[in-house]
C-alpha cells in the first residue's frame, strides 16, 4: 500500500546525490550491506535458505535479548538472597546490556572480514561460558565478570551480525521478515521470565544457569550453519554532514532517554510487585512475561500503523508520550491487575518506540555511507544509559522509595518525547 508518507520519502532521497547502493539497517545493526541498485531480481524474497536465515537470526534475538528481558527475575533472587543491594546486583545486568552495545561496531567488523557464522559461533559459546561460569561462584563481583561482561561479550557478537542477515535475502518482503526476526526477544522475554522464576524456585540458580545455557546452545547451533550472507560487505565512505542536522540530536536524544526509561519497569516492577503489593514471585514473573508479550506485539502493530496510518515520526511520537502516560499511571497501581494493565501497555508502546526509531533515523537523515556513523553514536549514548539506569534507579527506591523511583522514570520519558516530537518538527520544518 502506497502513502503520501511513502512518497515523501521517496522524493527525499530521490534528491539526494548517493551511490548505487543502500544501507540497511535494523535497530541495532552496525553492518553495511551493499544492495546494488534494489534490483529485486536478485533477492529470493522467500524459499526455504531465506527462511531459515529469519528463523536462525529470530532464535539469536530470542536467546540473546530474552535473556536481557528478563533479568529482573534474577535482579529480585540476588536481592532477596543478599548477594547485594537492589543497586549493585543490577549492575550484573546493566553491564550485560552495555557490552552489547559497546561492542556493536567491533562485532560487526569481525564479521565482516572473518565470516558470520564464525563469529556468531564464538559468540555463542562465550555467552553460554559465561552463564556455565556463573553457577559455580556465589560471589557479586564474579557474577558481574561473568553473567554480565561475558554474557554480554558474546550477545553483542551474536545479536549484531544475525540481526543484519535477513535484510540480504528480503526487499519485497523485507518488511515481513524483519519483523518476523525482531519478535523472537519479545517471544524470549516472555518465554525465560516464566521459566527462569520456577527453575530458581525448584531446582536452584546454579541449576537454572546451567538449563539456561544448555538452552542458549540448543537452540543456536542448528541454525548457525544456515545464517549465510548473500550480499558481500563495501565499504562506503563515512561523512559527518549528519551532525549539522538537528534532527539528528532530537533522535540521540529520544535514544538516550529512552534507553534510561525503558529499564525502569523492566528491571523493578517485580519489586514493586513484591515490597509495594505483596505478590508472589510468580506473580512477578507473569508480570515481566506480559510486559515482554506485548513488546512483542508493539513491535509488529505499531510497524504496521505506521506504514499504514500514521508514517514512522508520527507513530514514534505517539508512542513515547503513551509511555509518559503509563510511567505516572505506575503511581496509582494499587492491584495486581492493574499492575498486569500497566505493564501491558507499556511493553505495548516500548516496543512500538524501539521498531519505529531506525526507521525515524532513516527519514530524518537519510541514507547515505554515513549510516553506520549515525547509528554507532546513537547506540553509544544508549549504552551510558542502559549502564547507569539500573544501579541509580536502585539508589533512587533504595533511598527514597518508589514513588520518587516512579517520578525519576516519567521525567525521563516525558524528555524522550519532547525529543521524539523536536525530531518530527525539524522533520516538517526541512520538507517545506
């Protein structure tokens, strides 16, 4: 279906002088692909090697970011059995998600010149080392090394390769099958929230970082030998034009912010749940499960009325103020069934935000050789945040309690949405 929001940006880049070729990249992708003038005979748009690159990269995003998803099951475990404070052991966490993101461009390099299947393989035995490693050691910091750097090592060298390989295979269908492979951490955040609560209660954490691993190995090696690349790498030349638009700060902006938002609920609505409503700990797992459920579902509704209804810039506005709504909503939750709404509906609209932004980069800026520049600087800033939130929204509940907790989150929103609405005007400004 054809929209003025598709012409639009059509004869945006139709003005542009830029090679023949395009750069395509998902929320995460630091991996510049050379698709040599979209001539869509080339791309099998489906057949069973396609499909199977979708499924092999759905299954990295599901092991890798499932895993992410759901640590707050682990946050409240460390917390209750006095590993540490709420604000140290999320920093086993917070470093995990850093690590991702800190090494995007290096994992994307090797890659490159080393092949994906190689450095995905090593990545995949260093994330289940690193979990192997952490079920034998009862002390913080070793658990920091180990089921935070470690895991986090070998995500970034999982996540960032897979998650460019169905873009070579796809353009028709590119849409389809993209959403198709992001799903898989919404899919794994609802699936090892659930699991890991009742292998902690039943057999143990050393036992349940143990399952945990064998799991992640698993799943990924059968599909290793499939995640092929079909469209050799170029090297494009990097400017910095980017940086005169302002655009492009209101989108580091909603990045950052965002990011310091989003980890708020993720990693202590389980311990709101537990210290503010008395719940169970399975409780708090259904509540992580049904936020992860429908980030899931956000990422592939809101992608479509996007497409449809309302163009990528309009939708990602939508969703970060829905967000700001929701954040203070946290404040007057004062059942357990209003908590599960809660964190429906912001699964619902984090999920939305993060499918929207690489497309909202694209709009805004362009696609050009600096692509993966723009994305490198977004994603740092995001690492500083997905860093530090954690450990300072432990201080904040630790120190005065979870309303202001809860206040310091919808601060952060609202400024992810005066970002994401700055970055639509400068957008509407640049067209007239």
């Amino acid at each position: 279906m054809t929209t003025s929001q598709d012409t639009t940006r059509e004869t945006h880049f139709q003005d542009r002088d830029i090679p023949k070729f395009t750069i395509d990249l998902d929320k995460s992708d630091g991996i510049l692909i050379d698709d040599d003038a979209h001539d869509e005979v080339e791309y099998p748009d489906g057949g069973v090697q396609a499909w199977l690159v979708v499924a092999g990269s759905f299954v990295a995003q599901f092991v890798v970011l499932g895993n992410c998803y759901s640590f707050g099951i682990y946050n409240q475990y460390y917390a209750d059995n006095d590993f540490g404070s709420s604000s140290q052991v999320a920093f086993i966490g917070s470093l995990g998600m850093a690590f991702i993101y800190i090494l995007g461009i290096p994992a994307s390099k090797l890659a490159e010149r080393y092949g994906f299947r190689q450095v995905i393989f090593a990545g995949t035995i260093t994330l289940c080392f690193g979990l192997l490693l952490a079920s034998f050691t009862t002390s913080l910091p070793l658990l920091i090394v180990t089921q935070g750097i470690m895991f986090g090592i070998g995500s970034s060298f999982i996540f960032f390769p897979a998650v460019s390989l169905p873009a070579q295979w796809f353009l028709k269908r590119r849409g389809l099958a993209m959403g198709v492979s992001v799903s898989g951490s919404g899919l794994g955040g609802l699936v090892f929230a659930q699991l890991s609560q009742r292998l902690l209660d039943s057999i143990g954490r050393e036992w349940t970082l143990r399952v945990t691993c064998a799991i992640g190995l698993g799943m990924m090696l059968p599909f290793i030998p499939f995640m092929k690349t079909r469209i050799p790498p170029r090297k494009g030349t990097t400017g910095f034009s980017f940086l005169k638009n302002p655009g492009f700060y209101c989108l580091l902006g909603a990045c950052f912010f965002g990011a310091f938002a989003e980890f708020v609920p993720v990693d202590f609505i389980t311990v709101f749940a537990k210290d503010r409503l008395g719940t169970s700990k399975n409780d708090g797992a259904t509540l992580l499960s049904i936020y992860n459920g429908c980030n899931m579902v956000g990422r592939i509704v809101l992608g479509i009325v996007s497409d449809n209804y309302l163009g990528p810039l309009n939708a990602m506005a939508l969703c970060t103020w829905m967000t700001v709504i929701c954040m203070f909503s946290w404040m007057a939750a004062s059942n357990y069934v209003g908590l599960c709404a809660l964190s429906a509906a912001i699964g619902l609209f984090d999920g939305g935000f993060w499918t929207l932004f690489p497309i909202a980069v694209e709009e805004i800026c362009g696609i050009d050789g600096s692509m993966v520049t723009m994305l490198a600087i977004l994603y740092t800033f995001m690492t500083i945040a997905v860093f530090g939130t954690p450990p300072l929204s432990g201080f904040i509940q630790a120190e005065y309690g979870f309303d202001w907790m809860i206040i310091y989150a919808g601060a952060l929103a609202i400024l992810q949405a005066l970002s994401s609405t700055g970055a639509k005007s400068v957008f509407s400004r640049r067209r007239r």
